[in-house]
C-alpha cells in the first residue's frame, strides 16, 4: 500500500535512516513533538475565530508631529 507515492521498501529505508540520524531515544520524543505540532496547527484551522486579530486589522491613529517637551 503506497504511501504518499512511496512503497513499503522506500518507507523502511527512510525509517533506518532516520534512526541512524537521531538514534532510537530521541525518535519517540520527535515523533511526539511532531505530532502535537499537526495536532495546534489543525486546532488553529478549526477555530478561526479565536479572538485574535492580525496586525493588518489593527486601526493606528496617525502620530502628532507636536511634543510636549519645550525645544
């Protein structure tokens, strides 16, 4: 069963590799993290209105060129 185009042999080289990269104690910790990242960035798309606005919204008044300090 291919997955993302890749076959089961594809998969388990890139698997080996991966553990020989990381090593086989921080593989669960790197799965672990990469997986709360897909589980905040799906939450994030579910709930677009959180209450929180992108700088574009936000209104500035225009600055006074006057100051209150004498010259």
């Amino acid at each position: 069963m291919p997955f993302l185009g890749l076959g089961t042999g594809e998969l388990i080289l890139i698997l080996l590799v991966l553990l020989l990269f990381f090593g086989k104690d921080k593989l669960p910790e790197l799965a672990h993290s990469i997986g709360q990242s897909f589980k905040e960035l799906k939450s994030g798309f579910e709930k677009p209105g959180d209450g929180r606005k992108s700088p574009q919204s936000k209104k500035t008044e225009p600055q006074d060129e006057r100051t209150d300090s004498p010259r």
